[in-house]
C-alpha cells in the first residue's frame, strides 16, 4: 500500500475522532467553551499527521508526547512507553529528568485494565518509576491511556499531577486513542518502507564496493558527513533524511562505469574523464525509475556542479544548484581527499580543510564549508 493511501486512511480516523468530538460538543453545551478549545486542537492535530509521522523516532515520539500533554490543563509528569513484546522503553519523558529516557520496564510491571483510559494508584508503580512516590506524599491517582494497534497494545501513556483528573479531561485522552493510533502505526510503516529501501540501497552500494574498491565506505562517510552539515544548518527531519539518503546514492551511476577507468593508477585521458563524468547522469537515470526515489536523483545528477557555474552536467552555479548537492559536493570531496585512491595516498586533514577554504566560493558554497569547517573542530571529525 502507498504512504500516501496509508495516511489518507490515518486521517480518515482523524475526521471519526473530530466527529466524536463534535458530538461531545452537542451534548455538554455548558462546557462548549472547553470542548470548543479542545475541537481546535484536534484540528490542528490533524493537519499535522504528515508532518510528524516522517519524522526520525526520537524526535517523533517527543513531540508526539508534547501533544498529549498539551492536551490538558495541567501535568506535573509524564511518561510514554512503547511495548515491543514482552518488554517496554521509556521513549519520552515530561517533567521528570532523573529518568533514563531508554528506560526498559516488564511489560507485565505496566497497568493494565479493560478501559482503554484509566486511573491507577501513583504508588503501584513506585517501583518502575521511584520519584513518581515521594516520602510522605498523599496517595494520589495517576491517568493512564493504552494505545492498541490491531488489537495488540503498543503504548502507554502515563500522566501525574497534584489535583485528580475531571471526568472531561479523561474522555479528552480517550478521544486522542484513535490520532496516536494513527500516528503510531503511519510512523511505523514509513519506517519500515523506508527500512526496506534503506537495505536495497546498502545492498547496490555494497555491489559498487565490489566494482570499485577505493569507494569502499565512501557513500557511508559522505552520507553521514551530510547530514550532519543539514542537522546544524538547522534543516527539517525530512530534509535531513532526505541529505542522508542522496548522499548514500550519489556514486551509484559509476556502477556502470568500466572497472579500468575507475581503478587506473595513472592519469585519466581526456576521453575516460568524459566518461567518468557521465555517472551523475546514469545514478539519475536509475533513481528516476521510482517515484518514491525521484527527488534523490535529482539531487544526484547536480552533486557535481560548482559554485561557479564551471561543473558538469548542467553547469548551474550558486544557489541555483540544489542545496543537497551542494551539501554532497562539500563532503564527496572532503572524504576523496582523506581517503587512499588508485592514484595518490589520502591528504592530511590540515591539507585537505586548506583545500576546503581556498575552494570556497570558487567550487564550493561557502557557507557550507563554514559550517562543515565548524563541525570538523567540534566534533573531531577527521
């Protein structure tokens, strides 16, 4: 099934759990002011399901978490737990930093009852969570909310304050039930799919190692060089991966390019440069093959062009080359500089950050080479 079928059916949920929601309205109309608040929400929850299920799983989870703590007046903690079998992790935490957020708890230790929201005494879990008790503290209540996804549980959500949850704002969580379930199970099969596409990928990758030995690690390093340079650049979670992914594919055309000419010791003619030049081109033609891989080709078939206008194949220049390819064309030549190839050993890393700086706005766009010179002294990125 496509991604885009997937979350249609995730917002049709949405639209059923709005009309809940709406039909709360009709019946409590001396609490229309809340429900109406809560409605706008709800709402805005929905327009947001494409956004937050593409994104990586730490962030999705948190700001998952942040949305169901938004959702009530007041919480003074609160955990979310994902169950994968016959254990849970602590994925996300409100409120309580003493926690490890990769917490692991016994499945069998959780809250369980038949309502899918619920209360449960704060001391039953005093052992799984120590500062959800404190010495000499009331026995208080804490609001729990089970998330099923094809009838399996999957997740809890776990909320803790001083004054007792009203009846409203349970049926509020209980509401939420059907979004997280949507969002939860769309987040998975993206992640699956992109799982999926990830091993094939690796899979070519490793094929063109066999081709070509000197690029053996190559695509991993640019790939994780890249992204990094598109996470302090502060790009979205979905450019970043999409950083990662073109990254990993850039060199993919060369598969086609004859082992003699990748691998020659000596200088290549002008002829075989022509033809080197060329695997842009056909990592384009591969990718354009698949819809979901469309944008990555793109981005592959301008990682060669140059700040000035001076690259191939389109010769575009500054900002008019995508800002991907310009990301790849920073690292592709920073990681072909350090390592050993047929030709030449791998420059020393003070060499080859000179060659980054005296390149800048010449082949490069400089500030991405800024930005990647910075990550370089920060990180110890060698």
């Amino acid at each position: 099934m496509e991604i885009s079928n997937i979350i249609t059916l995730a917002l049709g949920v949405s639209v059923v759990a709005n009309g809940f929601l709406v039909s709360k309205l009709m019946k409590k109309s001396k609490e229309n002011k809340y429900f109406s608040s809560q409605l706008q929400k709800f709402k805005d929850l929905s327009s947001k399901l494409r956004d937050i299920v593409v994104q990586r799983e730490e962030t999705f989870y948190k700001n998952l978490h942040e949305v169901a703590v938004g959702f009530l007046e007041r919480v003074n903690k609160s955990y979310f737990i994902v169950l994968d079998g016959e254990y849970g992790s602590t994925v996300s935490i409100f409120g309580d930093s003493s926690i490890n957020v990769a917490k692991r708890v016994k499945k069998t230790e959780l809250p369980f009852a038949t309502e899918r929201v619920y209360t449960i005494e704060k001391d039953k879990l005093s052992a799984l969570f120590p500062n959800l008790v404190k010495d000499g503290s009331e026995k208080k209540m804490l609001l729990v909310s089970d998330i099923f996804i094809g009838g399996e549980l999957k997740a809890k959500l776990l909320f803790e304050r001083d004054e007792p949850f009203a009846k409203e704002e349970m049926e509020t969580i209980k509401s939420l039930g059907p979004f997280f379930t949507s969002f939860i199970a769309t987040h998975s099969y993206v992640s699956n799919q992109g799982k999926f596409q990830k091993d094939m990928i690796l899979t070519i990758i490793r094929i063109l190692e066999y081709h070509d030995p000197y690029t053996k690690g190559h695509s991993k390093n640019v790939a994780t060089l890249a992204s990094l340079i598109a996470e302090k650049m502060g790009l979205s979670d979905e450019m970043i991966r999409k950083t990662y992914w073109a990254a990993l594919v850039h060199d993919i055309g060369k598969i086609v390019i004859p082992s003699t000419i990748l691998n020659k010791e000596g200088k290549l003619t002008i002829e075989e440069f022509e033809i080197i030049k060329k695997h842009p081109v056909y990592g384009h033609d591969f990718l354009s093959t698949s819809s979901d891989l469309r944008e990555l080709a793109k981005y592959v078939y301008h990682h060669h062009e140059r700040w000035d206008g001076k690259g191939y194949p389109s010769g575009l220049s500054g900002e008019d080359i995508p800002l991907i390819s310009r990301i790849i064309t920073v690292v592709d030549a920073w990681d072909a500089m350090r390592s050993d190839r047929p030709y030449r050993k791998g420059l020393p890393k003070e060499v080859a950050m000179k060659e980054l700086v005296e390149h800048s706005g010449i082949q490069f766009d400089p500030s991405i080479v800024k930005v990647f010179l910075s990550l370089i002294e920060e990180q110890g990125i060698g």
